[in-house]
C-alpha cells in the first residue's frame, strides 16, 4: 500500500422506503425501497452508493458484516484490487443478485470518493467522452388506462424528451391490449417521437412475436426484455424475426451474464446498469466488450443520475433513463441532482458524482 493511500476505515449501508406517485393517479403506489450505502476512510473523505429494491435488508447485512470484513484497510483508489479481493473472499463462482448488488453499490462509492479525492467527476475518470447525454422518460405505466397513457405520453413530450417508453405485458387484455394502447400512444405523439416498449422479461416468445407483429408500423425503437430470464438463445432467435430493435441486461449481475447477449447476438442495445451490473467499474468493462462488436450501450432500470456518469464518459455510451418515480428518488433526495432540458442531461461541473444525499430525507425515509 502506498504512503497517504486512502483506507477504508467503514461501510455503512441503511434501507429506505420513498413513496412513489405518479401524475393523474390520486393513490399512493407501492413504495420503492433503496439501499443507500456511505463508504469513509481513514482520512475523513466519504463516497455514496446505491441500489435497487432487490433483497434490500440481504444487500445492507453484506455490505456491513462480510464486505467490510474483507475490504477494511484497502486502498479506497485500488478498485480493481478490491474486486479481485472480493471475487476471490465472497464469490469466487461469479453468482449474482444479492452479492451483484452490493459490489454494485460499493464500487459506485468508491468512484466517487475518487473522484472527490481527484477533484473530478466520475465521468471524466471514466473517459470523458462527452458532457452531456440524450435523455428518455419512462412514463408508461401499468397505473395508467389508455387515455391517461395518452396523457402522461403529450406531458412529457411538453417537457422536452424526445424519447419515451412504455411498459406492457402487464394489460388485462394481453398482448392485443398493449397493441391497442402502443398504437394510441404512438398516433398521440406523432412520428417524430422515439418510442420504446418495456416488457420486463414477462412475455412467452409466442406472445411477444404476435406483439411485435401487430405493432411493426409504429416504428418502435426498441423492444426491451421481451422474454423470460433475458433467455440469450431465445431472445437471438426472436430478434431474427421481431422486425424491431431488442435492448436488455439491467439487471444482470456482471460481465459474464452481458457477454452471453453479446456473443449470442441477442440484443441490439446492450443495457447494463451501474446500481445492479458490478458498478462503474464492471460496467466499464462491459462497454468496452460491447464496442469490439460495434454494440451501444443504453442506460435501462433508472437511477439516472449514477449512470448518467457512465454513459457519458464511455465512448459508446448513449441515453440515460428517467423513470419517473426513479427521477422524483434523486430530485428529492439529492443536493445538485441535476435535471433533463431539451431531452438532454448535463454532467454536474462538482467532483465526484456532484451529488450529496440530505441527511433529513435519509432520515425520514430510512426503515432499516
């Protein structure tokens, strides 16, 4: 270890629970639950990470007892050190889910301990690529009957994206439903919108061949986890015919998982997520595998505001999503979280991730 290294004196990681609501619906929806984790070393600096809703008291309990076990005293720039030493301690058979998520948060941490300790943004450590990402707002939600759809599609629109997605599979009526309401949505926002659908990995390959087919003259941008498990054959094999583009790989876990929909040649748009993929520094890595065979790479499962710094510091990054009860998370819980104009999203100049959580929000919301 080098003289004046930061070492990691502590992890501490806390549950919270924000209420979610959406426009036009007057009921609180199920809460989204988050785990926030706050990294400090040795001389005082402190890093922050999140995650997702998976798991959330499994994901704390690892970060706290087994993770900090293992990485107490390292190095808090030596990152690749602290995954190699954490892959080979805590999961050396490369599983993912709880493990995934907890690297996930940890590592985003780090980068922004580095990059306060650097006095940069992470995505200029990252590479620099651009200062500022194409944003896309997820509005379409299974809440919403059509007219309000058609609704929540127009105030967006008004905002500024120029991007929207949509979620399906979720409709009473089935797939002949989603149809129904894609091509209502579509007429509404005319020709000039990017319109995306999200099935979350809930359609049969039967149910979303036919979905695909009876919307193939809305010109959708993509068809994102159409399929069960993100099955890469399955989801090769339906590329072949969907007529439309195919993204996925939010949630898988590391590397590995994400070269299986590259080398089956299952997606169009590679889709890994700083909360859920590893990180930054796993999702680095994943981007670049993902630019050897010319693939892009779009930001899908929210929490914009972390990956906003991936997309725009590798070379084949592109949009960031603003899901929206995602976005109403990071406007409430962070100082400086910076907010889409013109469908674009601009770098915060402060080191680090330029985000700093309120401590009275952390407070109220947290549930463990």
């Amino acid at each position: 270890m080098q003289p004046g290294a930061m070492r990691i004196a502590d992890i501490r990681a806390s549950v919270h629970a924000f209420p979610v609501r959406l426009p036009m619906i007057d009921r609180p929806l199920k809460p989204r639950r988050i785990v926030v984790v706050t990294v400090e070393t040795d001389q005082g600096l402190v890093g922050h990470g999140i995650t997702g809703a998976f798991l959330p008291s499994a994901v704390k309990a690892a970060l706290e007892d087994d993770i900090l076990a293992t990485v107490r005293g390292m190095d808090a720039e030596a990152i690749e050190a602290i995954h190699l030493r954490l892959g080979a301690a805590l999961n050396s058979r490369a599983a993912t889910g709880t493990f995934s998520h907890a690297l996930s948060a940890l590592d985003i941490a780090l980068w922004d301990l580095r990059g306060k300790a650097l006095g940069r943004s992470v995505a200029s450590l990252l590479g620099g690529a651009r200062s500022a990402c194409g944003a896309y707002a997820t509005f379409g939600f299974p809440a919403y009957d059509a007219d309000q759809l058609v609704a929540a599609a127009l105030a967006q629109r008004e905002e500024g994206f120029g991007a929207l997605k949509m979620v399906v599979g979720v409709a009473p009526g089935g797939w002949r439903e989603d149809a129904r309401r894609i091509r209502q949505v579509r007429e509404a926002v005319g020709p000039d919108v990017a319109l995306m659908i999200d099935a979350n990995c809930c359609f049969s390959p039967y149910e979303a061949r036919e979905l695909a087919r009876a919307v193939a003259e809305c010109d959708l941008a993509w068809f994102e986890e159409p399929l069960a498990a993100n099955d890469a054959r399955a989801l090769a094999d339906f590329r072949q015919v969907a007529g439309i583009p195919v993204a996925a790989g939010q949630m898988e876990g590391h590397r590995f998982r994400l070269r299986e929909l590259i080398t089956h040649q299952a997606v169009d748009v590679l889709q890994p997520n700083v909360a859920y993929s590893g990180g930054f520094t796993e999702v680095a890595k994943v981007a670049h595998m993902a630019e050897a065979f010319n693939l892009p790479i779009d930001n899908g499962g929210g929490w914009p505001l972390h990956n906003l710094h991936a997309m725009a510091g590798l070379a084949n990054g592109g949009m960031v999503e603003f899901h929206l009860d995602m976005r109403q998370i990071g406007e409430a819980l962070f100082d400086g979280a910076p907010r889409p104009e013109g469908g674009m999203i601009t770098v915060p100049d402060a080191p680090g991730l330029g985000l700093t959580p309120r401590r009275e929000v952390l407070a109220d919301t947290r549930i463990a």
